[in-house]
C-alpha cells in the first residue's frame, strides 16, 4: 500500500473520469466545436498517463495492457478504412459520406466524419498510450547482452 | 423529401472503377488486420493473400493503361485539384506491377527466411510492417498528389527503418544500419517536403497534374528552381544517387534476407519512379534547369556511380555486400538512361528499373537460401556449394548472368538499349561515345565480381565440415520463378519493351494537364 502523495492520489481520482468525460465531449462534439479525434485521444490518453505517473506503471497496464493498447492501435486505422469501404459497397467513391444518407447528403458527411474520427480518436489514445509505456517502462541501463 | 430535387444524380461506382484504389487500400487494410488478429499463424497467409490481390489488380490496370492514357480516381467525392486524386497511366501501372509482383513472390520465400532470421513473437508485427512497407511504395506511386506522396513515401520509409532493425536478432549491426537509414532518409523527406512547399507557395496546388499546368503557365522562377532542387537532392537520397548512397550498402547487408530482397527491388525503384515523374510531369525537361540538372548532375555521377560501385563491389568478401554494392551501380544505368533524355534512354532506364528487380531479387533470395543453410553469406561460408545446393545456386548464376548483361538474360536487352539511346545522340555531342565505352566498361566490371561469386561457388573446395543441404522447396519456387523471368524477358523481348516505350513516350509527353481530366470526371 502506498501511503504518500494522499492529496495526488486523491485529486488524480477524481480527476481521470472528468478527463475521459471531456475526452468523449471533443471527440463527439468535434463537428460543432474545435475539437475531433486527435485531439479527443489525446485527452484520452492523458487520463491513462496521469493515472500512471501517480499510481504507477503497473497499475495502469493492469487498466490498460499493454496488449490491449496494441489492438486499439491497429482498431482505429480499421474504423477509419472500413467506414471508406463502406462507402464504396454503397456505390460512392472512397470515403465520399454522402453515401451514407444519399437524398441528404449533408447528414451522410456528418455521419461519416463522426466515424472517422472516431478511428482517429481511438488509434491516437493507443498511439499516446504505446508512447508512455514505451519510454516509462524502458530498463534504467541495458543489459550487456541487449545490445 | 424536399432535398430530392437538389440531391445530383448519383451512378454508383463498380468494384472496377475502384481498382487503382484498392491497390493501395487492400495491402494497407491488411496490415492493421494483421496487428489486430495478433496471430503468427495467420499473419502470412494474410499478408500473401492481399500482396496476391495487389498484383491482380496491379495487372488489370496494366491492361487498361497499356495503350495510353490514364486513370483519375478522386477521393471523398472531391474533384482534383483541390482533392486527391489517384491517376494510373502507364509508367505508374508499370511500377506498380513491378512492386506488387516482387512483392508476392518474395512472400513464400520470406516464410522460412522469416521464420529462421526474426524472433517468433516478432513474427506478426513483421508481417503488418511488411504491408505498410508495400501500402507506402504503391501508394507512392500510384498517387496523383504531391503531397500524398509524401505520405506514403514516410509510411514506406517509417516502416522499411523497423524492418531493417529486425535483422538485430542475427547481427547487432543492424541497429546502427537502420539507424544511419533512418537519418538519412528523413533527411531526405525532409528535402523533398521542403521542395513540396516551395511549389506550393509558387502555384498553390499540390495536385501533379495542375502544378504542372501552372508551373508551365508562369514559367520558371527562382522559388520554382530551388523546389526543383530540394526535390532531386532529397529523392536523390531515397533512390540512393551517387553521392547520397551511403545508407545503402549497410542498410542492405545487415537487414534480415527477406528484407534486403523486397527493399532492393521495390524502394530505391518507386523513389526513381517518383523523381521520373517530378523531372519530365511536374517540371517539364524543357526548363533549361531540368535539361541542365539532368546533363551536367545526374549524368556524370551516374557514370562515377557505375564505376566506383562496381569497382568496390568487386573487391568485397561478402556475397550480400557486394550485391548492395552493385545496386547502387545499377541505379547509375537507370540514371543514365534518363539522363540521356531520349525515348530510348527513357525505355531504356524504365526497362532496366525492371530487369534489374527481377535480377537483384533473385541473387538476393540467393543469398538467402544460403544463408538459411551456413549461416552467413561471407565468401569464405558459401565456398564449394555449387555442389550441395545445385538448384540455389543455378538460380544465382542465371540472376548474375542478368546483371552483366549476357544476351539472351533480360538485363542484355536494358543494357543494350542504354548504349543505343547514348549513341543515337552522338551525332550532337561526341562525348556520348564516350558514354556508351563507360557503359560496356562498367559491364565488364559486373563480370569481375559475379565471375568471383561463380568461382567461389563452382570453383572452390566446399568446407569440409559443411553440412549445407539444398534450400527448401518454399524458397526454390520463388527463385526459380524470378530465374524464369529473367530469361523469358530475355528472349521474348516485346512485351516488356512495348510497356516501356509507351510509359517512356508518356512520360516525355510530360503531363497530361488538369482540363482533361475534368472531362473524365464528367465536371463542366
């Protein structure tokens, strides 16, 4: 048990729900207000990151492994190109959202965009997250035989 | 519904029109799938299943572009300019076919290659980088867009860094290997981006098509001239021109077989594609600049790149090293032959492109094969094999019968078009005489060092303690397929050379403008 930082710990709790709600805010109100995918995965990961600092690396791989975060890596790009190849089944060119609601094409690029980003928003949280798991839990010194 | 009537009639696209798409998306689709799966078993099948597809669809473009003209795709429903736009005429459809043909038939033999050389819980991250490595080099090539090459030439170059570093598991010295590459090469795109954005500010399109338009209209400037420049030294780093080659040698010898075979067919050939496409589509040969870069640069240091390559080829003791080494000599011909800035030496050097990734291809799964069975490919390993593992090394020496250029391989035939093409322009200026002796002479080198590799082959007593058996049949199928390649090329001249000549007459015809292609997208 870990007895030290209590007003971190405490403040970093009630702070990473806030984080992932604000995320989820920019990245489904990206399309009335500054915001989008990149932006909203970052926030994500942010969430991850300050919950890592605080409470440790192992304690957040045991909320988000490490293998998991590869998936999602992997997940967003397939959001992003499937929603393009949804486009073309429907008979539009690649990525062209008016196929989504033909006879009101300004819904379809509306829709579109929302799952796009989507991929976005969730391939970046991976790519951040990877990042921080990638520097935080290098060894201090390398072996002599990893080199 | 009110909207109806202001909604345009819509003709729903077929697969078919889809195809210069889906030569780019389905290699691409497959690499995140893979990731996603995380399977070991399931990342190969995967990952020939869509370099397959890649070369089908590479091969129906083929056929539609091989008379002329060009595909425009759009995407997003954006027209060109001001969205990107994916264009395939005959010089893209034949790099294209190029790079996914080498693509899937180096997939087979990078299954036991892979399997031998790369840790077990690499495997499937491999294979997804692998795909991006081919989603970047046919999406370059394909890509109507300046600036989407870009894109695709980093998510071609980020990915060729990993897998070069993979051959850390064999040798250390990959790391420092991949490491230089990674430096050198962004370097590079750092170049080539800059000079992207001098266009940009000079026209304000980054669509091929219409900058060429535009560039045309307001003539050359300075802003346009220092672009040109940017543009040639950075892509220059890719294609490894003579004096920016030095992440070659080392980024070939150390990366994992597999690798080295896909990389020295594919990459430094969709970088040539790409300054091909910059110099005669974008920038047309007519600026005094163009002509004057391609003269007094690109064709001196393609002649010392002939030469010196060839001659430090020659003195190498390492069968993958000297290979390297002939690749960057290699280039020096292709460079030639757009240097020589003629139909012949452009089919000459479109030619060469091919017959070269055939060659190179092989004699690198050559040394693939040999490395599975001893280990290394110094020629003090290898020596005496000729007799162990007759059918590896029957592949090898018809590969580096190509390379010299012995009649009846398809490397005669490029070669021998490359010395006409510099001899039709003797009458101007008498010093491409001389150009053509250096052509012949270089060869003559490439007869020393593939003759010191038949020698220590053939020649050599095998090491005793040799316990090297003939390659499996997963690496033999590709070898000898790319072995029958090169000799069916090399006697059934028309095929190949028809492509050529037609993708050489396209690109001297320089670009085909953005108004006609209005028309095809059915835009007022």
């Amino acid at each position: 048990m870990i007895f030290h930082h209590l007003i971190l710990r405490v403040v970093t709790k009630l702070l990473v729900g806030t984080i992932i709600l604000f995320a989820l805010y920019v990245q489904f109100h990206g399309d009335f207000s500054p915001g989008g995918g990149f932006q909203a995965g970052v926030i994500m990961a942010v969430a991850f990151i300050l919950y890592g600092i605080v409470f440790s690396l192992e304690s957040v791989k045991k909320v988000f492994p490490e293998w998991l975060v590869h998936k999602i890596l992997a997940l967003g790009v397939l959001i992003y190109a499937c929603t393009g190849i949804a486009t073309m089944l429907l008979g539009y060119d690649f990525l062209d959202y008016d196929a989504f609601a033909p006879l009101h094409p300004t819904h379809g690029q509306h829709w579109g965009l929302l799952a796009i980003e989507f991929g976005v928003g969730v391939t970046v949280t991976g790519v951040m997250v990877a990042i921080y798991y990638a520097f935080a839990g290098r060894p201090p010194s390398l072996p002599d035989e990893d080199w | 519904m009110a909207n109806t009537a202001l909604v345009a009639e819509h003709t729903a696209r077929t697969l078919y029109d889809h195809l210069p798409l889906l030569q780019v998306l389905v290699p691409f689709c497959a690499a995140p799938l893979i990731v996603l799966l995380g399977s070991r078993r399931l990342a190969w099948p995967l990952a020939f299943v869509s370099s397959a597809v890649a070369l089908i669809i590479s091969v129906m473009l083929m056929m539609s572009v091989r008379e002329g003209g060009y595909i425009s795709y759009t995407m997003g429903g954006w027209s060109p300019p001001l969205g990107i736009e994916y264009r395939i005429d005959t010089v893209n459809a034949y790099v294209l076919m190029l790079i996914s043909a080498i693509g899937t038939v180096v997939l087979p033999f990078a299954y036991v290659s892979v399997k031998d050389e790369i840790l077990s819980k690499n495997h499937s991250l491999f294979y997804a980088c692998w795909m991006l490595c081919l989603t970047g080099l046919l999406g370059m090539v394909a890509t109507g867009d300046a600036f989407n090459v870009f894109v695709f030439l980093e998510i071609s170059s980020l990915s060729t860094y990993v897998l070069v570093a993979q051959g850390a598991a064999r040798d250390r010295r990959a790391l420092t290997a991949a490491y230089d590459y990674l430096i050198m090469g962004t370097i590079g795109a750092t170049f080539f981006v800059i000079g992207l954005g001098m266009l940009y500010m000079a026209t304000g399109t980054l669509n091929m098509a219409d900058l060429a338009d535009r560039i045309a209209d307001q003539g050359a400037n300075r802003t346009v001239r220092s672009g040109f420049a940017f543009i040639v030294v950075g892509l220059g780093l890719k294609v490894a021109m003579f004096p920016l080659h030095l992440w070659l040698p080392k980024a070939y010898t150390f990366a994992p077989s597999a690798v080295t075979v896909f990389l020295s067919a594919t990459a430094t050939k969709a970088a040539l594609y790409v300054l091909m496409r910059f110099i005669f589509s974008v920038y047309h040969p007519d600026f005094s600049f163009t002509t004057n870069a391609l003269e007094i640069i690109f064709l001196p240091l393609a002649i010392i790149a002939m030469f010196s390559a060839s001659f430090i080829a020659a003195f190498q003791i390492n069968f993958k090293r000297m290979l390297a080494y002939s690749s960057i000599a290699q280039v020096g011909y292709m460079l030639l032959g757009i240097a020589i800035l003629t139909e012949t030496g452009l089919t000459a050097a479109l030619l060469h492109m091919f017959n070269h990734g055939l060659a190179k291809a092989l004699l690198f799964m050559g040394v693939g094969a040999l490395v599975l069975r001893t280990g290394g490919a110094f020629y003090t390993q290898i020596s005496g094999l000729g007799r162990k593992m007759p059918l590896t090394c029957g592949a090898i020496v018809v590969g580096g019968l190509s390379l010299i250029g012995v009649p009846g391989t398809a490397g005669f035939l490029s070669k021998w078009l490359l010395v006409q093409a510099a001899l039709e322009r003797v009458s101007e200026n008498s010093l491409f005489l001389l150009v053509s002796i250096a052509i012949v002479l270089s060869s003559l080198l490439a007869v020393v060092y593939v003759w010191r590799v038949f020698e220590v082959l053939y020649l050599r007593e095998p090491n005793p303690d040799s316990t090297a058996t003939e390659a499996p049949l997963m690496m033999l199928i590709p070898m000898w397929i790319l072995a029958g390649s090169c000799l069916w090329f090399g006697l059934s001249t028309d095929f190949l050379y028809d492509i050529a000549n037609q993708a050489a007459l396209g690109l001297l015809d320089g670009s085909m403008g953005m108004l006609d292609s209005n028309k095809t997208l059915g835009v007022e």
